[in-house]
C-alpha cells in the first residue's frame, strides 16, 4: 500500500530531493574545505602567536611541525624547511616563543593550522625584531653581499685587534699567535659592551684603516674585532649599525670573532671573515710556522728531487744499456780466432808449398838435361825431313765429308713433309688453312681441302669424293755420284823445293 510523504518526511527520504524553492546545490567536501581555508587566510592572514612549544619534531624534507599550546587550547603550526634553516636557535618543547605566521586549513585533516614563517624567543621578542629589522635594511643595501668578501693575506706581518685590554680574549689571541707564527700586534683597546661601546669600537676599526703605509704605527694587514661570549644584550653593540658599516667599510680585511659558536651578531655577516670563538681568529690569521717550515723543507726536497731525478733516470738507462752491449773483446773474439787460423794456414800452405815445389823440381830436374833436348830436336829434324806432302792428304778429309753431307741429304729427304704424300697420304685442312688431325675436328667443318702429292682438292663433308686426276710421273732424284779423283802422283815435289 502506498504511502502519502508527508512535509516531515521529505526531509529524510530514501532519495534526495530538491525542496520547492531551493536553488541551492549541495557542496561536496573539497568546496566546503576550499570555502574554509580561503574564509581563515582572508581573515586572518597575518596573526603573531604567544605559545608553548610542544611535539617539536623535524620531518627529513627538513620541515619542522610543532604544536602551539597553552593552559586552554592548542594550535599545530608548521615551518617550510627554508624558514626553518634560518632559525637562531634550536626549537625544543617547552620554550615560550612567539610565532609569526598565517593561520590556515589542512583539509586533508579536517584541522586549521599556523604556517610559521617567524619563531621568537618570547622574553627578547622586541630586541630580535628590531635586530632582524635592522639587518634585513643593511642586507638591501649590499653590505652584507658574498662578494664583498676580500680574501684574508697569507702570511700578514702586523695584526690589529679591536677588544677589551682586560679581558681574556686578547691573552688567547696572544697566546694562539705566538704558538702559530709570532707575528707583529697592536691592539686598540675598546669596550665592549655597555655605553658608548658601539662608538669606541667602529672607531678603533676606522682608526685602523685611516693608517698610512710607512708611518710612525705600522698599517695592519688584518683586523680581528673580538670578544667573549655573553647574551643578546651584551652582544648588542656588535649589532648597532654604526659597527657594522665601519667594518663593511674598512680598507683592510676583518675578522669577526664575537662570542662562542652559536653566537651570531651583524659584524659577523658584514666582516670578511667570521669566527666563532677569537680563538679561532687567531688561527685564521696565521699558519703554523712549523707545517710551513715542513711545506717548504718538502718543496725544496721536490725540487732537488726533480732536477736530480732526470740526471738519475739517464745514468740507469745508461748503465742498463750498457750491460746489455758486449764487450769489445767478446765482439772481436771471433775475428781474432779467424785472423788466427788464417795466418797458421797461410803458413803451412806456403811451407807445404815449398816442399812440393822443391819435389817437383827434383823430379824435372832429373830428366832436364841437354841431351834429352839434342836428342829430341834431332829426331823431329828427321822426320821432318823425311815427311812428302801428297794429294791423299788433302782428298781424303774432303771425301770423308761428302759422304757424311750425302747423307744428310738423303735423310732430309727420307724426313721432308711431303715425302709421305707420295705413298697415298694426303694433308686434310680447313677453309682457314689450319690442319685437321681428327674426324670428330672435321665434322665441325663443312668444306676440307685435301693436299696429295700432285695437288689439292676441295671436299665437302658427307660428300662423294670427287673423280680422280692422273697423277704426273714422279721424277726421282738422280743419286750424286762420288768425284772420282785422278790417282796420285807416284811422286810429288818437295814443299821445300826439293826434288
């Protein structure tokens, strides 16, 4: 059964309606947290809270989270790591400070938070105001800028010190300088704290650097403006501006060694050097004396070391090198040994030589003796006499020669190309005059000529032959007949005109 929705029910149906009238959207969570957030920054866009830190804790982006408390409420702030970094002091829980900053939402949380961009110390909240107004005004002008930074000399030979004459500041610089590297000081006392503070010590600083070169009181190649720890207020004349312009203006480099390490005043930021303690001014000031004497000892060591060292390096490549050469004896040993041999055998050669010669002609001598040569001489003499020149003499070597020349001729016969044309061969060519020596050479051909004895012939392949032409008479060659020579003449003259 149905039922009528009655005025109170149209509120609280199952299915939401829009109301007659209404021309109102409903917001979705992020709208209504977007709304929020703007109404919080718009109304309260600059607050500086009184509080008690508590849950103080650093995220490792390097933002820091904190809850700001007190006897009936509590507030959780948040600092940007940039903001944080520059903190003057380490936040911790339990310190009343005072926070600067803009209120805001985190919808993520559904809480309303304080974006920190300022965190004082409650009880010198005025005094960091004035000093964080006065060094963000030098800092625009310039005098606080990197690089106005001058580099502090090396070695200087006279040292100015701005401090108390009474204090224990100028005895441990004192000290220090005399450990390091005993140096020229002079010291111009001011005070450092209290009345008039600030005026004495920008005038010693000034006084300094209005010091000429060559003068009765020798010009400082540095400056340390130094003094012990104490708090803010006793700090406070290192922060006035008339200190730190005459440091930012000092011709001569300056070190600020004002209070401990966690101390930080205005001269610091304007000087060219800062040092937590005026301990450590002393040694910015000056080397060791010792680690320079042992720098240059081993500079000068280097330096003989370098112009030794190539002389070095050749005599042991030298000598290296000549170890590894021969000795002039072992290189003319062998030659020596040869010269040696050659010279012995030279002289058993000639005295083998000698003797054989002496031998040989004991031998000859033997048979040469006039005798033999009459007797010899006398035989020739008669067989030359005895000697007849004939024809014979001279025809027979001719005739040995005619026979051997005939048969060379009938060999060259025997071996003429043509010779076996007569015996029914015949020479086959082709139409270029190349000779054909093979049947399957003749059938690539299709015209031959044929060379017989008596002529040539043209054929053509797988043809009949053609009619055969009478073949002339061969002539055959008429034999050379030997020469008859005449019969020697039974006698002959003498060839030396002798009958």
């Amino acid at each position: 059964m149905a039922r009528t929705p009655s005025s109170s029910s149209q509120d609280t149906g199952l299915v939401a309606r829009s109301r007659a009238g209404d021309n109102a959207e409903p917001l979705s969570i992020t709208e209504i947290s977007q709304a929020l957030k703007r109404t919080v920054e718009e109304r309260f866009g600059y607050v500086r809270l009184r509080g008690e830190l508590s849950g103080v804790k650093r995220a490792a982006s390097g933002h820091m989270y904190c809850a700001l408390k007190d006897d009936k409420a509590v507030l959780d702030g948040v600092m940007w790591r940039g903001n944080a970094e520059r903190l003057a002091f380490v936040p911790e829980d339990g310190i009343e400070v005072i926070a600067t900053g803009k209120l805001t939402t985190y919808p993520g949380r559904s809480k309303y938070q304080i974006v920190i961009d300022s965190l004082e110390i409650a009880g010198e909240g005025a005094l960091l105001a004035l000093l964080e107004k006065t060094r963000a005004r030098l800092e625009a002008e310039g005098l606080f800028a990197r690089e106005r930074q001058r580099r502090l000399p090396f070695l200087p030979r006279t040292i100015g010190v701005v401090t108390s004459p009474t204090g224990s500041v100028i005895r441990d610089i004192l000290h220090r300088l005399a450990d390091r590297f005993p140096s020229h000081v002079i010291v111009w006392p001011v005070l450092v704290q209290g009345q008039g503070a600030a005026e004495q010590v920008a005038g010693a600083i000034r006084g300094f650097s209005e010091l000429g070169e060559g003068g009765a009181v020798r010009r400082p190649d540095v400056v340390i403006v130094a003094r012990g720890g104490g708090s803010i207020e006793d700090l406070w004349s290192f922060n006035e501006e008339i200190v730190v312009r005459a440091i930012a203006e000092c011709t001569i480099p300056v070190i600020s060694a004002v209070g401990h390490e966690t101390d930080t005043t205005l001269s610091d930021y304007a000087a060219d050097r800062r040092a937590p303690t005026p301990t450590a001014a002393a040694e910015m000031a000056v080397p060791v004396r010792a680690d320079l004497q042992a720098t240059l000892a081993d500079f000068s060591a280097r330096q003989r070391r370098a112009v030794h060292r190539p002389v070095e390096l050749g005599r042991e490549r030298l000598e290296a090198r000549t170890r590894r050469m021969p000795r002039i004896e072992v290189l003319l040993q062998p030659q020596a040994q040869r010269l040696d041999d050659l010279a012995d055998r030279l002289r058993r050669g000639l005295i083998d030589r000698a003797a054989h010669g002496r031998q040989e002609l004991a031998g000859v001598k033997s048979r040469l003796a006039p005798r033999l040569l009459t007797n010899a001489l006398s035989v020739r003499k008669e067989a030359l006499a005895g000697a007849r020149l004939t024809p014979r003499l001279i025809e027979r070597p001719i005739a040995s020669a005619q026979d051997r020349l005939n048969a060379l001729a009938r060999l060259a016969s025997q071996l003429h190309p043509k010779k076996p044309l007569e015996r029914g061969y015949a020479i086959v060519r082709s139409n270029s005059g190349d000779v054909v020596t093979a049947s399957i050479d003749a059938a690539r051909h299709s015209a031959l000529n044929l060379e017989f004895a008596d002529g040539r012939i043209d054929v053509g392949v797988g043809e009949a032959p053609p009619p055969p032409v009478a073949r002339p008479p061969v002539t055959k060659p008429t034999p050379v007949k030997k020469r008859r020579t005449a019969a020697p003449n039974p006698r002959q003259d003498d060839l030396f005109g002798r009958e």
